[in-house]
C-alpha cells in the first residue's frame, strides 16, 4: 500500500489536530492509500492469504457459522488483505492477524458514516461552521472523500476492535471510530480515524488511536 498525499485532506486533517474542546480533545485525520504494493506488502499480503486459507482448511465443511466462511471467495480474501495492509501502515508498530481482524470489520452504509460522524463530531462541527463562514464540517468531509475515493463507487467499513491487543487503545479515551472506503475499481482506499480523549487522565497521549469498550458489539461477519 501506498500512501498518498492529496491537498484535499489538508484543512480538515488541520483542524482535527488536537482539536481542544475544553476537558477533551479530537484527534482525527483522513489518509488515502494506492492499492499497489510497496516495500514488504507483496510478503505480508502473501502471509495473510495463507493464514486464511490455513483457517479455512481447519473449518468444518458443515460449520456453515464459521467466522472465516465467507472469505473462501477470493474477492473477499484480497479485500480483507487490503484492509489489513493498510491498518499496517497505519500502526506500522502493530501485528495485524487477517483471520483475528476481519472479526471487527462490518460493512457500512453511507448514512451510517453521515449519522455517526453527526453524532461524534457535533462540538466539533459547531467549531468549523464558525471558522469556515458557517459551511457544515461533514459536508466538507463528504466533498473531499469523494473527489479521491468516489463514494458512490466504494465499499464502506467501520473498524471497531476489541481492548486485547488494541492498537488503538490509550488511557482518557471516550469513544473512538474507524471507517474504511475501498474503491475496487480505482484500487484506491481512503481511511478515517478519530477519537475523543479526556484531558482529565493527565497522561501523555499516543499517536494511536483508541477504541471504546461501550461501542456497540463489532463481532459480526465482514459480508464483503
């Protein structure tokens, strides 16, 4: 994967720096990754195809509830692999197993971003309307992730891990999300992450981040 540098991202990934909203801050930025592979991804992307396949193998014919079921689809394995290498670019520090986190991917909708991103973001969207001559914060975000990824033309996921082995996880965190766009025919994914930490905690905070143990349950089959 790829990182790629587009200027569109640039105001809003700004403004979500450390966003002081009196006893929290926001911390979030949008990134966009080419699909193609650089450095070690081609063995990476290697490994993770065969640990699938190596649960699949391991899978009862008739355990039509596995877990893994579903990625016996090709296209559904090299999706999870996209996913999974750009989550490894993301925390480079951090371990990715395939078979471990396709557990808390969940396909999305469209709305489900927008309602989401109204609910968390809504402080913060009153604090951009009055900097950006009242324009609306997701507006702007829908504008500039659809001139690189093409929302119309993309699957959506959210990322909602569980606290064991965390690579989001840090101390004063209050809620966290993680969403994914993959445009397949452009081979192009486009992520955006964004926590809320409490200053309250004291501690210094980590580049990464968080999720939060009241999220509502992510264990549920990646339907991609």
């Amino acid at each position: 994967m790829k990182f790629l540098e587009y200027t569109p991202f640039d105001s809003i990934n700004l403004f979500l720096d450390n966003l002081d909203l009196g006893d929290c801050m926001i911390r979030g930025n949008l990134e966009a990754f080419s699909c193609k592979h650089t450095g070690n991804d081609r063995r990476l992307s290697i490994s993770l195809e065969h640990e699938i396949l190596d649960c699949l193998s391991k899978s009862s014919d008739s355990d039509h509830s596995s877990p893994v079921e579903h990625l016996s689809c090709r296209s559904s394995r090299k999706t999870l692999i996209y996913l999974v290498l750009t989550l490894s670019h993301m925390y480079p520090d951090y371990d990715f197993s395939a078979v471990r986190a396709h557990l808390f991917f969940k396909e999305e909708e469209w709305e489900s971003f927008k309602e989401m991103t109204d609910t968390y973001l809504s402080e913060a969207s009153k604090q951009w309307a009055a900097t950006n001559e009242g324009t609306s914060l997701l507006d702007s975000m829908t504008n500039v992730i659809d001139e690189v990824i093409k929302i119309g033309e993309s699957d959506i996921y959210s990322y909602n891990p569980d606290q064991d082995g965390d690579p989001f996880l840090e101390k004063g965190v209050i809620w966290s999300i993680n969403f994914f766009f993959y445009n397949r025919k452009l081979k192009r994914v486009v992520s955006f992450r964004c926590s809320c930490i409490s200053k309250i905690s004291g501690d210094d905070f980590l580049t990464s981040a968080p999720s939060d143990g009241e999220e509502e349950d992510a264990l549920i089959d990646m339907d991609i």
